[in-house]
C-alpha cells in the first residue's frame, strides 16, 4: 500500500510550483519533475550543499527553473536530494542548456562542484494536474 505523506510547508510550495508553470504555458501541460539524487565523496556533502543553496539555486530560480530541496539524507551523511521542475518537457533541455553552458557553471562551478561528487542519478517524473501531492 502507498502513503501520500504531506508536509504543510512543501505542500504550499508546490502548489505554487504547479500553478506558477502552468500559467506560464497556458494551463494543463503536465509538470516536469527531475527526481535527483546526489552522492558527495566522504564529507564533501555540506561544503557541496552550501555552494549549491547559495551559487546554483539563485542561477537556476533566474532561469525559470524551480528547486525543491536539497534534503538531506539522514541514512547516509554523504547523500542529499532535491528535485528540479520545468513548466514542461519541451523547456526541459533548452532552460538546462542555458545553467550548463553559461558562464557561471563553465567558468567556476563545474570546475568546484563536479569533483566533489561520487556519483549522481535523475529520475525524470511527470506532475500531471491533481496528481502532484505533497
């Protein structure tokens, strides 16, 4: 049996989430949820998350994309997740290119991040409308 578990001040955000990019494509185009799991080599994971809260969050919030998280794994002190909504599968790879091949990512934080980490997985999920609860 599955749970829905929903956690007051997630629930908000996402709802804004949802709303806020079906606007911006004219309402009913399903959400485009990056489920993303992230391994940090031994104790790299707080020096990792910091440059991520503070560096990565702002440039991606700039180009449209929305970050829920990161949250921290409390199993594993290396491990942290977070997940990356785009208003839609056709904005998916144009919104990624423009963080991946920008300045800010080539010119410093590809260089400092990338070897902080062991190893990373994506999980690419649909939010179609009323089905996205948190």
């Amino acid at each position: 049996m599955l749970a829905t578990v929903i956690f007051p001040p997630l629930q908000g955000y996402i709802l804004d989430l949802l709303r806020s990019s079906r606007k911006a494509v004219g309402g009913g185009i399903p959400l485009i949820i990056e489920m993303r799991t992230y391994k940090t080599k031994p104790g790299k994971r707080a020096e990792f998350v910091e440059i991520f809260r503070s560096r990565s969050i702002p440039a991606h919030a700039e180009i449209g994309m929305k970050i829920l998280g990161p949250l921290l794994s409390v199993e594993d002190a290396d491990t942290f997740f977070f997940m990356r909504g785009f208003p839609d599968l056709a904005s998916r790879e144009p919104m990624k290119a423009k963080f991946y091949e920008g300045e800010l990512w080539k010119g410093e934080l590809e260089s400092i991040m990338m070897p902080m980490l062991e190893k990373y997985e994506v999980v690419l999920v649909e939010g179609p409308e009323g089905m996205v609860r948190w």
